[in-house]
C-alpha cells in the first residue's frame, strides 16, 4: 500500500517511512488499519499538541494536529505492485573462504589437464 501524507509546504523525504516536516517535528508511518466506516487509516507516531510522542491513527477524512499547532492530513491510501529488497550482512566464515580457495585452485589444476 502506498500514502500520501501530506501538509503544506511539501514533505521532506527522510527515509521509507519517515518524513520530515520543514518544522521539524518527525511523523513516522508504524502501518495501516481499518478506520471508520472499514475505510483504510494510517497508524502514524508524532508528538501532539502536548508535545507527548503518541500514537494516532489518521483516516483519509481526519486531521491531526502536531506539536506546534500545525496539521497533518492524509492524502490517500492505495494499493501498489512493490518489490521490496533487504540487504543482508553476515560475518564471513573463515573456514568457508578457506575451503573456497582450495576449490578454485582444484578447479584451476583441473582445466589445466583438461586443456592439453
């Protein structure tokens, strides 16, 4: 799914699901939910009028008032085709490069034989 949550001026892009409002109050987007009526929200964490981190959910007809006193609505809710990619990072084996390069050389003297 994809949102649009938007408040004017435009949004600054921060990350996947961060964004940044030129005041500098961070809005970050925890997931969706069924809102009034079975519409879809957005379950969004922000700092309210108390200034208190809290959790609100944000549906397309709502607004939510910010620390600040500045708003923030949304804008929409759709389905998207996404892809998703994870990096992964793991610590190399020691013995795995070890046995790697045994294997290339192997190979290596293999194709030597094999070429004549």
């Amino acid at each position: 799914m994809r949102t649009g949550i938007s408040e004017t001026p435009e949004l600054e892009h921060l990350g996947p699901h961060e964004q940044q409002i030129p005041v500098g109050e961070p809005v970050r987007l925890l997931g969706f939910t069924a809102g009034r009526g079975g519409m879809p929200a957005a379950v969004v964490r922000a700092r309210g009028p108390s200034r208190a981190d809290e959790v609100w959910t944000v549906g397309r007809d709502a607004e939510l008032v910010l620390a600040g006193g500045r708003t923030l609505q949304l804008e929409s809710i759709a389905r998207e085709p996404a892809i998703v990619l994870r990096t992964r990072e793991a610590p190399g084996n020691p013995w795995a490069l070890a046995a790697s390069l045994l294997m290339a050389a192997g190979v290596a003297l293999l194709w030597r034989k094999l070429a004549r």
